[in-house]
C-alpha cells in the first residue's frame, strides 16, 4: 500500500503542472511565479519520497507516512492552483491535516504534539484572512488582510515564534517538506496575488524594516543555537525575512519614475527567485542529511554529534555542498 501512496503523490507532484494548463493558467505571463512552485515542488518533494525509505528502513510498513505526504501535497499543490475561490480554503487545510500522518511512528511525544499544535494554529489563524480575501472586493482591505495571511504562515518577524516548534517534533524529512517546500506557497501567493496591487498597501518602511530585523535576529539565533534541528529553523527564519526584503524593496520600486531605480527593484525580484531555489533545495538537503546524523546519534546537540558524519557514508565534500552556501563562501549561491 505505501508504494501506492508513493505512486499516487508522484502523479500530484508531476502532473500539478499540466493541470495547470487545462485550468487555464498564464504560466508564461502573471502565473509564473505558480509554475516555479510547481515546478520546484515536483524536484523535491520526489527526493523526499525516496528518501523516506532509506531513513524508515526498518519501519514497515510506510502507508501512513506516504498517505500523509499524498495529502501534503495534493494541499500545497492545491493551494497553488485555487487561486481566489473556497478551494484554497480547502486546500490549505488539506496540506496541514496531511502533517500529522507525516510524523509516522514518531507521533509519540511533547515535541511532536506540540509541533502539530503550532503548524495547526498558525494555519488556522492565516486561514481567517485568507477566507476574508476571498469574500472581501478586490480593494485595499482584501490585499491588506491577504498580505496578513500570508505573512503568519510563512514566518514573518514578530509572527515566527511558531516556526521552530513546527521543527521540534518531526522526523528530518518532515522538516524538509515544512521548511522547503510549505513556506514556498505564502511567498509564491504573495509575488502572483499582492505585488500587482502593491499601490493599495503604503506601508512599505515599516515592512522592509521589520524583514530586515528579522533577518538579522534569525541569523544571529541560529549561530548561537546549539539544537541541530532548531538553528536550522531559525536559518530558515532568516531565509525567509531575506526573501521578503527582495520582495518589499521590488514592490517599493518597481514603478519608480526614474528608469535606474525601478531596474534595481526588478532586479531584487530576480534574487528573490535564486535565493527561493537555493532555500528550497540547500535547506531541503541540510535538514535530511543533518536530520540523518541526528538520528545516528541519538541527539540534538551539536556537539555530541561530532565525528558522526565520519560512520555515516555521507562524504565531508556532500555535505559542505549544501551547508557551505548558507555560510555565504565565495563561490556559492549564499555569497551572492
């Protein structure tokens, strides 16, 4: 049976986007930033599946966890598609509900009840807004209560609180899912649905300044976090706050009246997009090659899994590739 949910939640992910095109979509116009979801979604979320059966190799059988991961993504990528009708009201619940049977086995404590219970309020609470968007007229109030939506879910500074006990409890393949494939859909929703009307919002300062905190306070956290799973969840805090920066300094001057400075505001529309695919695909990697030396050692602890990666077969050279670009080393896709 977990081969069938297996089978089933790679034809979501594949065929998400021919879909797509029978629903009409503009991917080569303003629904671009729903195929890049799409797409990296696809890239991924199959790396996760197969990884899944390496990690729970002595856990049979994978029904539950692969049902989950069917429900995960038939939710994310139903989110994408909806656009502005109860679907996505739908949908978005789907993607949360599809959480609890991805932690398996490991459903089995205080972390893990209480990663569910953060994951299930801050989508309850965006869900609120994002069925008033739905209702309202298009018009200031409607992008303002969307934006708020969409800013809770995905970890914004002051509202992020949630996210590292989302990363508490589950296993490592539940945090890549979470970490590089969930919060792509708040950010994506934001560049197709917000960015075009961002004349109607006019609190564009305050937003930058408050990314650009995040930003930091993220990163600083993280360094000095010593729980593996956690700085890895304030890094992807930081991540995030970054990527809304590119995106409010965009909207703040992509129609500027001098042609040099809306070029500059395009262009960090353009990094906005590099950072997204290095977040999803580096902190996707981090989380599944790190959460597997976790789980060798048996703890969170940064140090007490010191010489792990030596007995694990996972080459020093394979995991700098995907940690060394967070560090901002010259030659990666951080340093840009």
């Amino acid at each position: 049976m977990s081969y069938v949910f297996q089978f089933l939640t790679s034809i979501i992910l594949v065929f998400s986007i021919p879909f797509g095109f029978y629903l009409g979509k503009d991917f080569q116009g303003v629904d671009i930033p729903i195929l890049i979801g799409l797409t990296l979604q696809m890239i991924v979320g199959n790396i996760i599946l197969f990884y899944i059966r390496g990690y729970e190799s002595k856990k049979k059988p994978l029904s539950k966890i692969y049902f989950g991961y069917f429900l995960f993504f038939l939710g994310l990528s139903g989110s994408f598609l909806a656009g502005k009708t109860i679907w996505l009201l739908l949908f978005w619940e789907i993607s949360t509900f599809g959480g609890i049977f991805i932690f398996g086995d490991h459903f089995l404590g205080e972390k893990e009840i209480r990663s569910i219970i953060a994951l299930f309020t801050v989508s309850g609470i965006s869900l609120i807004f994002l069925a008033a968007w739905i209702f309202l007229p298009h018009g200031s109030l409607g992008i303002w209560v969307l934006l708020f939506g969409l800013l809770i879910k995905v970890g914004f500074s002051g509202v992020h609180l949630w996210g590292p006990e989302a990363h508490s409890g589950p296993p490592a393949y539940g945090s890549a899912s979470f970490s590089g494939l969930m919060v792509n859909v708040p950010l994506l929703l934001f560049v197709r649905y917000v960015t075009p009307d961002w004349n109607l919002i006019g609190w564009d300062f305050p937003l930058i300044l408050f990314a650009g905190m995040g930003v930091f306070f993220g990163g600083v956290t993280a360094f000095f976090n010593n729980n593996v799973k956690r700085a890895l969840a304030y890094s992807t805090i930081e991540m995030l706050n970054f990527m809304w920066l590119c995106l409010f300094v965009y909207c703040y001057w992509q129609n500027h009246s001098d042609p040099q400075t809306s070029l500059i505001g395009k262009s960090f529309l353009v990094l906005f997009y590099i950072t997204l695919f290095h977040h999803s695909l580096s902190k996707s990697f981090q989380f599944l090659s790190l959460g597997y030396l976790v789980k060798l050692s048996g703890s969170l602890i940064s140090d007490e899994c010191k010489g792990i990666g030596r007995i694990s077969g996972i080459s020093s050279a394979l995991l700098g590739l995907g940690t060394f670009s967070f560090g901002g080393i010259p030659g990666s896709i951080g340093f840009i």
